[in-house]
C-alpha cells in the first residue's frame, strides 16, 4: 500500500511538470525553433545530463537489453512520435485544444486495446465512457478551436494531437514492463538517446537551430531538466508500483495545468464547447478509472 500511494504521488507530479510542455513548446515555436529541432535538442541534452547517473547498474542493465533492443526501440520510437506530432498539434491547434485531445484520448485507447487483447466484452461503463469521449472529441474538434491566432490550422492540429494520444496510449503499455527491468534514470537515457540518434539526420536536413537567446536556451533546458530528466524519471519510478491505465488519470493534471497556464500566460480562450467537450473527455476517464472496486493489476504489455 506504502508504495502504491508513492507511486500515485510521483505519477501527480510527473503530471503537473508535464502540463508546462506545451506552453514551453509554443513558446520557442514562435521564437523560430520548428518542434523537430526542439525535440531533438532536447533529448540530446536529457541524455548527457543522465549518461553520468547510469552507474555500473544502469550500464550492465543497457548491456543486457542491448542484445534484444526491441523494446527500448519501440518506446523511444512511441516516445518520439507523440512528442513531435504533440508540439506539431500545439503550434497548429494551441496548448489547450491540443492537450485535452491528447490527454484526453489516450487512456481511452488504452483501455479499448487491453479489452481486446484480454478478449473481454466491454461493460455498460466502459460503452457510456467510450461513448463521452466520443462526443467530447466531436464538440472540441467542431467547435472548440478558440481564434486564427491560438489555433491557425485547427484541422490538422486536431489530426496531430490524435496521433499523439495513440502513441501515448501505446508508449505507456509498452514501458510498463521495461520500467521494472531498467532504472527510471536508465529507461529515460535509453529512450531520449534513441529518439535523438532517429533524429540526427531529420535535423541535419532541415537545420540544426541551435538555441542561442537567453529565452530558447533556457526554454529548452526546462525541457530537457523538468520535463524529461526529472518528470519521466518519476514518471517510470510510478509505473513500477502503479498500473499504467491508472498511471494515466494520475498524469491527467498534465491537461488540467496546461489549460491554466495557456489562458494565463498564452491568452488563449477556451469556448464553450471546448470547455465542455474537455469535461467530457475526462467525465469518460474518470469514468473508467475511479470506479469503485476496479482491481490494481498490471496492464497487459505488447510484446
């Protein structure tokens, strides 16, 4: 019990650090930094800052996975995808939309495809919650988009923040098993180290753009630092006690924070519509998870 309630506790934190992405990520897109080269930056900084804390534990472990490196591949690869189509679905959409989509529909997912694989029928709550978040994600992609300026291309930001939401969904069953086989500091070197390696020649051909200002700098080291280092360290230290379908309500202050600092610090408004259709969305995850009597088991991992 002592450590599922830290494991709840890391994985709310790990939720509010997150919500500052998509605002940090907004913020260095209008300053120049397409989202390609800001993620790349920083996981090349997220993996030198960790190499020195591997020790000779994190490093006999990465030599171990290094024979069959199927795994660590495919989430750095998920990790990757949802970071790139999630600042994409920000700059095209805006932080609010983009992550209440996201956030939104990824635990969803996840339950959907853990019914499947576990051939289950789905339950009259799992059917009303799917049916919440498919209404939700109806109104904020028809009506919520809130101005040209916070939202100029509200369309293809909405398709990219689905995409996040899948290879979220998809990221987190895949690091359940991982996380307690590595480390959080191993997991979170390995996966940014791949993910900036995929990288490499992406950047190489669209420019490297090196951050140089004062504000790009420390925007990307609050990225690399709070956002990775620290925030996925936790992140996976509250897999290894947590389920990961329940680890997604706990991050699902990620939105909520996101929502505050863009209105606050972005101007960006919130219509009715969107408002209700965020409520919605997270009405279905609740729905799912905070049911009384839901067993804590571990989720079913992709092989």
């Amino acid at each position: 019990m002592g450590e599922l309630r830290r494991g709840t506790l890391l994985l709310a934190l790990t939720g509010v650090l997150w919500g500052s992405i998509g605002l940090v990520a907004r913020l260095l897109q209008d300053r120049g930094q397409p989202a390609v080269t800001i993620t790349f930056w920083r996981f090349a900084c997220a993996s030198v800052l960790l190499a020195p804390l591997l020790g000779r534990t994190g490093l006999r472990a990465l030599a171990r996975h290094a024979r069959r490196p199927t795994r660590i591949i495919a989430v750095a690869v998920g990790f990757l995808a949802a970071q790139v189509s999630y600042f994409y679905a920000v700059r095209d959409v805006g932080v609010a939309i983009a992550t209440l989509i996201a956030l939104g529909l990824a635990p969803v997912i996840l339950t959907v495809t853990e019914g499947v694989a576990a051939r289950t029928r789905p339950t009259a709550r799992t059917l009303v919650s799917l049916t919440a978040a498919l209404v939700g994600l109806a109104l904020v992609s028809a009506f919520g988009a809130p101005s040209p300026q916070a939202a100029p291309r509200p369309l293809t930001g909405i398709v990219e923040a689905v995409g996040c939401g899948v290879a979220y969904a998809a990221t987190t069953s895949w690091s359940a098993a991982l996380s307690r086989q590595l480390g959080p500091s191993t997991i979170t070197f390995a996966t940014s180290a791949v993910g900036a390696v995929i990288l490499l020649p992406v950047v190489a051909a669209v420019g490297w753009h090196v951050p140089r200002t004062v504000p790009t700098v420390a925007g990307v080291l609050w990225l690399a630092v709070v956002a990775t280092v620290i925030a996925y360290g936790l992140f996976y230290a509250g897999l290894r006690s947590t389920p990961g379908s329940v680890a997604m309500i706990l991050t699902l202050l990620e939105p909520v924070t996101a929502v505050v600092l863009a209105a606050v610090l972005l101007g960006e408004p919130l219509t009715v519509a969107s408002v209700l259709g965020g409520a919605l969305l997270l009405g279905a995850v609740l729905l799912l998870y905070l049911a009384p009597g839901r067993p804590a088991e571990p989720p079913r991992v992709s092989p």
